[in-house]
C-alpha cells in the first residue's frame, strides 16, 4: 500500500517525462503537407457573406472560379489583383493552378474569399510559407459583415426624420 502512494512531485516528473514527446508529435503534424490523392489541398475562405471551396495543387497559374476563367468571372483588375496578392507574397507565381467554387455575397466579398481560401491552401500545401502569409495578414479572417437592420430605426443606424410638428 506505501508503495502505490505518490507524491505530487513523482507527478510532475511523469508529466515532464511525456510532454518532449507529444510536442515533438504535434509540430512533426502540423509540417507535413497536407494532400489528397491527386496531389491537391484544400481549404476554405470567407469573406462577409461568400463562401469560397478552393482546391490547390501544382500547374502553371491557372485560376477557375465557378468553372470561368479568373478574367471571365472578375472582370474589375483590382479583384484579380487581390487574389493573386498571397502567390506575390509568398514567391509562387504561375506554380500553382486553383480550383474554387465560390458562392453568396457580392463580388467583392468574393474575391476576398478566394484570396483566403488560397492562403489557407498554400499553408496547407507548403507548411513553411505560413509566415510568409502570416505577416501579409492572408491567413486571418476578416470578420467585417453588414449590421443588420433594427427595429423603430430606418436602417442598422439611422433614425427616422424627427418632426417638431
């Protein structure tokens, strides 16, 4: 019986003993590229109300949204800018070919979507651009959506025009 009594510090030896192994475990995880059996990743974005599929893998740069061309589907440059901003980031221009349905939302939110989803396939692809993407701020979601509209108000906002009389 005295021998099946341990002490707190017998506890924290065992729990030193076994954390080395299971952080070694996880960073050895979150390494290794991710890819299905065609050789692509797959990741999600948002952006306000769009929701954007997107699958990565290696090609020559070409980019389908919604089965269209990039030029086709956003014909403004500067939505096209945005997308292509995390592979100028990262230094893989014209290495990848992207596949991504995209849905809800205006154009914009859309294309940010994208873009998202793009960085979080990259990362998914290639482990070590993360930081790259990271500090471009690709990776993090921009929670912005519209206010919605409240009741005794004309909008999320604004108040009816007050008469005096």
């Amino acid at each position: 019986m005295a021998e099946e009594t341990r002490t707190l510090d017998d506890l924290k030896d065992l729990g030193q003993a076994v954390a080395p192994a299971a952080t070694a475990a996880a960073e050895a995880e979150a390494q290794a590229p991710k890819r299905d059996a065609q050789g692509r990743s797959y990741a999600t974005g948002k952006r306000k109300n769009a929701i954007a599929r997107v699958w990565v893998k290696a090609g020559v740069g070409r980019i389908t949204v919604n089965g269209r061309d990039l030029e086709t589907y956003f014909a403004r440059p500067v939505l096209r800018m945005l997308i292509n901003q995390p592979f100028e980031v990262a230094n893989r221009k014209d290495q990848f070919d992207v596949v991504c349905t995209v849905s809800g939302g205006g154009l914009s939110g859309q294309a940010g979507a994208v873009r998202h989803g793009i960085s979080r396939a990259l990362t998914l692809y290639e482990p070590e651009l993360r930081g790259v993407l990271k500090r471009g701020g690709f990776l993090t979601r921009d929670s912005r959506v519209v206010e919605r509209k409240k009741y005794g108000k004309a909008k999320a906002r604004r108040s009816f025009q007050f008469s005096k009389r």
